[in-house]
C-alpha cells in the first residue's frame, strides 16, 4: 500500500511538473531578452520580374513579406476578414500572449495519435515570427518560434500583430498581404472585401497551392464552409449572414494589368531556382502580341464550337530555329476557376490519339518503304475488330500517303507492327517525349494513342518533320538578370536528329497533301490556307481530347480542346476542335511575321508515277499518280491490279483485302474503277463515272462555316458533260449538308451511277 502512495505521489510529481515546468521556461526565455523592433518595419519589395522577348513586364511580383508597396494599416482591412483569419488560424488569439496552451495541448495529443511529430498549435503570433525569421520546421525552430512570439507580445499590442500578420502572409499567386491579394483575387481594395470573399482569402495561407481556388476551387469552398461554421459558432455572424456567404457566387476579377500570359508565367516560374526567384528580372520568349491574339482566337473559337461539349482549349507556338516559345494559351481563361481555368493543357499529360503516326511511318520509310508503299486498312486474317478498337471503319488498300493524310487506324497498327514498338518508343524518346515507359509497356495499339504525353513536349518532337528532321527543344528563358548583378544568358539547347532531311521531308509532304486528306476530311479542311503546313490530328476513342499538330520550316503549333474533367464531348473530331486552333496560329504568324514556308526538298529525291490505287508501277489502265521517292524505294514491278474486260476496267484485289472488297464489289469480288475511257464518236467523252468523291468519303462539318459552302466538290468523266447531280434525291445545288449518311447521284444521258458519302 505504502508502495504504490510513493508510485502515486512521484506520478503526481511528474504531471506538475510536466504540466508548470514548460510554461515557466517559456516565461522566463520571453523575459530573458527582447524582439528588435526594427525587424517589424516594413520594408521595400524586392520583386521578381518578368518580361517578354520586346521587354514588356508580363508580371512583377513582390518576393518577400512585409512590402511598403501594399502595406495598409488594420483599419484598411476588412473586419471580415480579420474575423476569418482569427476563426481560420487562431480562435483564442486575444486570451494568449503569444502560446495557446490549449492549441499546444490539441497539437501534442494528434502527433501522438498520428505517431509522428507534425508539430502544429502555432498562434498566429507564432506563424507572424516564422514570418519575420523564416527557419526550419524542427523542434528546435518550433521551440524558438514559441519564445520569439512572447517577446513580439512583449513589444506590441494585439491590433499591431494583427496588422503585421495580415501584412506579411502569402496568399499565394504571387500575392504578399491582404491587400494584394484582395486586388488580386477580386479587383477590390482589402477594406471592401465581402464576407464571402474573406473567407476565401482566409482559407489560403494554411495551403497556398493546396487551396489555390483557380486550381482546385471546390477543396477551396469546403474549407471556407468550415471557416464561416466557426466564425458563426463564435458569434461573429449569424446564420442570415453565412447562408448569404456561402450561396453567393464567387466573381474573380477577369483581367490585371502586372499578370499577362498567366500560364506561360506561371511555367517560367516553375524552372527557376530559388535565388533566381529573388528578385531577378528574367526575360523570356514571349511574343506578347501574337499571345494576345492568340488568347482572343482561343475563346473565340470556343464560343463558335458551344453547345458541343467542349469547355476548354489551349495551344502552343514553337520557333523551330530556337525552341523559343512565342505563345502558350494554357486555357480558355486563367481565372475561370469553375473550368480549372489555371490549369496549363500544354504542360499536363494527355492522350496522344492519333497524333503519333507521323513517326510510324518515319520510321517505315527510314526502313527503306515510300509513300507510295501499300498499307491495309481492314481487319486482317486472323483479327478482330476488338483487336484494337470496338468501333473502326476500315478503307481497304491505301498508300502511305493516303493512310498518314487519312489517319487509317488499322493501317498504321499493321505498319507499327512492320517497324516494332521498341523503335517507335525510342524514336519517341530521342524526339523529346519523357513520358513513355519501357516498351514491353506497349503494345500495336501505341500506334493510335495508348500512352500519354505532354503537348508542349510533342510540339518540340513534331517540329522534326518541318526542321529537316532535328527535333525542338522547347524554351522560355532567354536570360536572367539577378539584383544587382549581369544578364547571364540561358543556352539554346540543340534538338535530337530524328529523321534524316529526306525522310523528314517525305513526312512532311505527305501531311500537307490535301488531295491525300480530302477522301477523309473532304475538301473543306482547315489547313487549306494558302501556304502549305503539315498536319497531324487526333481524336481520342471516348472523344475526351481533340489534338491537332502544325509544322512549318519557321514554326510548329500544337493544340488541344476538350474538357479538364475528362468528360467526352458532343462526338467533335478534332478536325473541328483542334485543327482550327492550329489554323488560327499560323494565319495569325503569317501576319505578324510573313508567310511560312515548307522546308527544302533534299537534293536526290525522285518523283515517279506510280499506280493511285496499288502503288505500283502503273499500267495502261491505271489511274496514274505522282510520287516522291527516296532513291532506290521506287516500285519496280507492274501493276497487276487492273484488267480490262470489254470496255471496263476491273480490280483483282490481293487476299489481305478480300473481304473489305467483297463488301465494296460490284461483282464478284472485283470493284469497278473510274478510268480514262475512250473518247467517243461525238467528241465527249464515253461512260458515266463517278470521279469525286469517293463511294465511302466521309466529310467533317465545320461549325465555323456556312453549311451551304460545305457540300463537297462533284466530278465525273465524261468531263464537261451536262451531268445533272443530286443528293438525296434533292438537287446538289439546292441539298444542305446534315450529319449521316447520304447519296450522291450522277445522270447522263439515261445512265446513273451513285457514290454513298457520310457527315459527322
């Protein structure tokens, strides 16, 4: 009994003392010396600043706290405010000089429970001397926090921490104090702050980027319901107040004149070390006015493509002989938070889609293929639609040309398979891509998407394909000036060569072909602009992501549009979405800087005709074809396609499009073709055939232009004939396009022949 008093009596001991013990220390380090008051005077800001490639400031930023530039005095900030930030950081901040035991008390008790030490408990007296002398997150620094916060308590009254808290805080963006950040949040002086904007600024020095609401705003609202339930639950509003606060939307302001190419800033920003952001002023790549207009195009063409499930787009412009980023519109308005507006598309991975067969068929042509190289675009012997993709339209035998221009899905599987995915991922790489895992991660269908990348990354590696095949290294920093100190230049960064010049070219000739795009993307496409680009596009399965990707010998754009949340769109292909981004950005460099230009057609390469359907050497049948080779990949053998039977020609087609053609055929396994018929006695030419466009062509709408000016072009031989044309039975000059299927009909002379077209 004796035993467990004295056990009780040295417990009790221990709980004064652990209990009296660190409060007395703590009294007697407060009152062992004191807090300079020289270091509470505010002092100038030092600012970061950065500017574009003419020297104009697209944003200065203050560096440090307690700038004089935005310091006001407490009764300049709204009481609001106070109140939330005391509700938010410290709830017993007028009953403590300087320590909360309770808070302390709270602290120690949850480290205990998470077995860690996340120290917490600070005062807002504490975090304002963390502020002053910024130190470590150690036991130690918290313990110095502790003592530094008593002695400020010492040396000034309540309304002065609090003025100096509210002065020094970061609210992220860029913004030091209230009164930056209310005039940068919301265009209005920290004195005129509405309860609910308060407590939105209130939410944000606990976590900066965490809570910053053009990134995440819904975790941003959560934790502002929790501050306006304790700024209630301590009597600073009623219920009338917070049920207004809460219901009433959140306006930020649409415009600042210090934050210009907020994304492209923002990703500056995000390269520079931490000396750099001290008060360097860092000129960039920037040309402010081709990203002004640029941001207009984005939200204009927005506007046209609305009501089809598309909320955002962005893209990006490449100077091909740098790597100089001239614009990059990361969304269709940085400060739409309820869209995630602040989210940079160029920089965040999506899906490839289509966008990477360019370097497929790189690949295959550098194996010794041309364009005029034969690819089937149908389901093989042996697989299945699901092999790839559930839903795939297939277009038979197709050259090179016609199935990179095209975008044929099975194609450019079946020629991925020719060349091996580990080529492919290596290529990838050497070209800049540093998202792609190890090649056993892939498989054919690598070909049409099944990866993820970075747009501002592929831009740099399909630049190869304008830039003699040398990749882009993209940059933004064109040098750094420290305070005080000299410019020091950031070094031009020499691309991978890819592709050789001449492999690079045939690329590029094949993606600005229209004729070989037109059977896909009929007449009307976007990049039909006067000067030829090459160009590749994308749309993903679930139509989530529209990509679409422009090269030039000067320039190389790339572009996206779709929705942040991953919802599909209203089945837009990203010939609508995209392709006219990508069209924007070079109408708008054609006019800042003159026409863009093709790269030069290497010396050696030979142009022969070939067979327009067999790639071969054409016979006498054979619609003929003018075709680029690299020496010595010119076909060699005949055609053997084409018969004649009588006055027609017909086509033998070899086994691996059987099937597809027997779906096509007009008999028997054979389709008939057009061909050049014999002239006729009368001086016009002979039988009816439908030239353009093809049975099975399948034409994108453009909501961008008129429907009248989107019925497709309509030939037939014998050419000059009176033909009289229909659609769906309705006259072809009178017919509206509307998405589906539709018949086009040719008549002449008491013959008919019909082609079936769609629309999407």
């Amino acid at each position: 009994m004796k035993r467990a008093l004295r056990l009780g009596k040295r417990a009790a001991v221990a709980l004064v003392a652990l209990v009296v013990l660190p409060p007395a220390l703590w009294w007697i380090a407060v009152r062992a010396g004191s807090y300079p008051r020289a270091r509470l005077a505010p002092r100038a800001a030092a600012s970061l600043t950065v500017l574009d490639a003419a020297g104009g400031v697209l944003r200065q930023d203050a560096t440090a706290a307690g700038g004089r530039e935005t310091w006001v005095a407490l009764d300049r900030i709204s009481a609001h405010l106070v109140d939330a930030t005391l509700a938010s950081e410290d709830r017993r901040f007028w009953r403590h000089a300087g320590v909360d035991p309770v808070g302390v008390a709270r602290a120690v008790g949850l480290d205990a429970v998470r077995g860690r030490l996340a120290f917490g408990g600070s005062t807002l007296t504490m975090q304002l001397a963390r502020l002053l002398d910024p130190h470590p997150r150690t036991l130690w620094g918290k313990l110095g926090e502790a003592v530094a916060a008593g002695r400020i308590e010492r040396l000034v009254d309540k309304r002065e921490i609090l003025e100096q808290y509210l002065n020094r805080v970061y609210y992220g963006n860029g913004a030091w104090g209230a009164e930056a950040a209310a005039r940068f949040y919301f265009g209005r002086p920290a004195a005129a702050l509405s309860l609910g904007e308060a407590a939105l600024l209130a939410v944000l020095p606990r976590g900066p980027e965490l809570y910053d609401p053009f990134r995440n705003l819904p975790l941003a609202l959560t934790r502002r319901r929790h501050i306006l339930g304790e700024m209630q639950a301590a009597g600073m509003i009623d219920a009338a107040a917070r049920d207004v606060a809460e219901k009433t939307p959140l306006v930020f302001r649409r415009a600042h004149p210090d934050l210009r190419a907020p994304h492209f800033v923002e990703h500056v920003l995000a390269g520079l070390g931490p000396a750099e952001r001290a008060g360097a002023t860092v000129r960039t790549t920037l040309d402010t006015p081709l990203q002004e207009r640029l941001e207009l195009a984005v939200r204009d063409h927005l506007e046209a493509i609305g009501g089809r499930g598309i909320t955002q787009a962005g893209l990006v412009v490449l100077r091909n002989r740098d790597g100089a980023i001239l614009a990059m519109v990361g969304s269709r308005d940085y400060f739409d938070a309820a869209h995630a507006g602040a989210v940079n598309v160029t920089t965040i991975l999506r899906r490839p889609a289509s966008t990477l067969k360019p370097f497929v068929y790189g690949l295959a042509l550098e194996a010794g293929d041309s364009p005029a190289t034969l690819a089937y675009d149908v389901v093989l012997p042996g697989e299945t639609r699901e092999t790839y993709t559930a839903e795939v339209k297939q277009h038979g035998a197709a050259r090179y040309r016609e199935s990179l221009a095209g975008s044929y899905n099975l194609a450019a599987v079946h020629t991925l398979a020719r060349v091996g995915v580990p080529a492919l991922v290596e290529r990838l790489g050497r070209a800049g891509l540093t998202t792609l895992g190890p090649p056993a991660q892939y498989g054919l269908s690598l070909a049409i998407g099944e990866a993820d990348y970075r747009v501002l990354e592929y831009a740099g590696a399909f630049a190869a394909f304008g830039n003699g095949g040398r990749a882009v290294v993209p940059r933004a920093v064109v040098d750094v000036t420290p305070p005080g100190g000299i410019p020091r230049a950031e070094p031009v960064e020499a691309g991978a060569e890819v592709f050789s010049p001449a492999i690079a070219y045939l690329v590029f000739d094949m993606l600005s072909d229209p004729d070989a795009r037109r059977p896909m993307f009929g007449s009307g496409a976007p990049m039909d602009i006067g000067f030829p680009v090459a160009l590749k596009t994308g749309t993903t399965r679930a139509f989530t992501d529209d990509l679409a990707f422009g090269t030039t010998r000067e320039y190389t754009v790339g572009a996206w549009a779709g929705n942040f949340d991953g919802s599909p769109t209203a089945g837009v292909m990203a010939m609508q979405g995209a392709a006219p981004l990508v069209r924007a950005a070079f109408v708008a460099l054609a006019a800042r800087f003159g026409t863009p230009t093709p790269p030069d057609e290497p010396s050696g390469l030979e142009r022969r005709d070939v067979c327009a359907l067999s790639g071969a050497l054409p016979g006498p049948d054979c619609p003929h074809k003018r075709e680029l080779f690299v020496p010595g990949t010119a076909p060699r053998s005949a055609c053997a396609w084409h018969r004649r039977v009588g006055s027609r020609v017909e086509v033998a087609w070899p086994a691996e499009v059987a099937g597809w053609a027997r779906a096509h055929a007009t008999g028997r396994g054979r389709l008939a073709l057009p061909t050049r018929p014999p002239p006729a006695a009368n001086g016009v030419a002979g039988e009816l055939t439908i030239v353009y466009p093809a049975d099975g062509a399948r034409f994108l709408l453009d909501p961008a232009r008129p429907v009248g000016q989107q019925v497709p072009p309509l030939r037939a031989m014998p050419a000059g004939a009176p033909i009289r044309w229909t659609i769906d039975g309705i006259a072809a000059d009178s017919w509206q396009p509307t998405p589906g299927p539709h018949v086009v009909k040719a008549a002449y002379q008491g013959a008919e022949r019909s082609v079936s077209v769609e629309f999407d």
